[in-house]
C-alpha cells in the first residue's frame, strides 16, 4: 500500500477481478468527490487468498479506515477480507453469473454471525452507496467531512424540489 498525495489512504476498494473496474470505480469516484483518499486493489480470495489475507491483516496499520470489496459470484472476498480485519468491510454485489448477481448478493447478506459485512445494492447503485457509506462512517470523527455529507443531503433533496416543482408546473399547465 502506498500513501496519496493527501497522506494515507482512508478507504481500500478491493475486487476480485479488474472486470468490476467499470463498476467500481464508482466508489472511487464517489470517495474522491468527497476529498477521501483512496485507492483500488485487485486480489482474488480465491486465485491469491494470502495476498487477500495479508491485505486485511495490514489494512489498518498502513491508515486504512474502511474496506469496500466487490462481492462477485461466490461472494467470497468481502467475508475473507473481513474474517482477516477488524475494520468495517463493506460488500458490493456484482451482477452476472448464472443467476445475475443473486447468488452474489445473497452470500454477501448472509455472512455467519460474527463476521459482519455490509451489504449494499447490486452493481453501480451499491458502490456509490458503499462509498456514501464509508464517508458517512469516516465523518464520525471528521466534522469537515460530516459538513460536506449533510450539504451532499442538501443537494439531492433539492433535486427531488426541482423535479417536484417540474411536474407540478407540467400538471397546472395541463389543467
């Protein structure tokens, strides 16, 4: 692990293959937005289990606060990140396989009691809410990054108003 230009990184993206880059880097984007230093990793708890293992182990002595996994097929690298680590693991379920991410989510939801691992939506949608995720549990001890989070809260109720005033406007004009 390598530190930013920031200083150390906070949140840890981990996939199992680089053919979830195109979805997860929708964390990324998303922890940047924010000012969150980051950085994305490919292992497999699979292909490379000690490399996996070693990862988790270390994560939290080299800054990290939180660990986004992507949680493909069987599912397995979110919960053996987090049998390895006491940081949170938070699990993004890819779509495809057999069963379209069903079978990715359901591993990922049901982790055995005792190795938490939440569990986001499927694809794009649950690595932007994963990254959501992890400001809102780095803001707990940030007040500059509570601040940008409650004024991201602001900026979507607004565009909820915009859209509401829209309609509202096309129904009197219909009237």
């Amino acid at each position: 692990m390598k530190k930013s230009g920031k200083g150390k990184v906070q949140v840890a993206v981990v996939m199992g293959s680089d053919s979830d880059w195109d979805v997860m880097s929708e964390s990324l984007r998303t922890l940047k937005s924010f000012g969150v230093t980051c950085e994305a990793h490919v292992m497999s708890a699979h292909r490379t289990p000690d490399r996996a293992s070693s990862f988790a182990k270390s994560a939290a002595a080299h800054g990290i606060k939180v660990i986004i996994a992507a949680a493909g097929s069987a599912a397995h690298l979110a919960g053996v990140l987090a049998a390895h680590t006491t940081l949170p693991v938070l699990g993004v379920p890819m779509k495809g396989g057999a069963l379209d991410g069903l079978d990715a989510l359901l591993s990922t939801v049901q982790m055995p009691s005792g190795i938490p691992v939440g569990t986001l939506a499927l694809g794009k949608a649950g690595a932007v809410n994963a990254a959501l995720l992890a400001v809102q549990i780095l803001a707990l001890s940030d007040v500059a990054l509570q601040k940008k989070f409650a004024l991201h809260k602001q900026k979507l109720q607004e565009k909820v108003d915009a859209g509401n005033r829209r309609i509202r406007a096309q129904q009197e004009a219909g009237k």
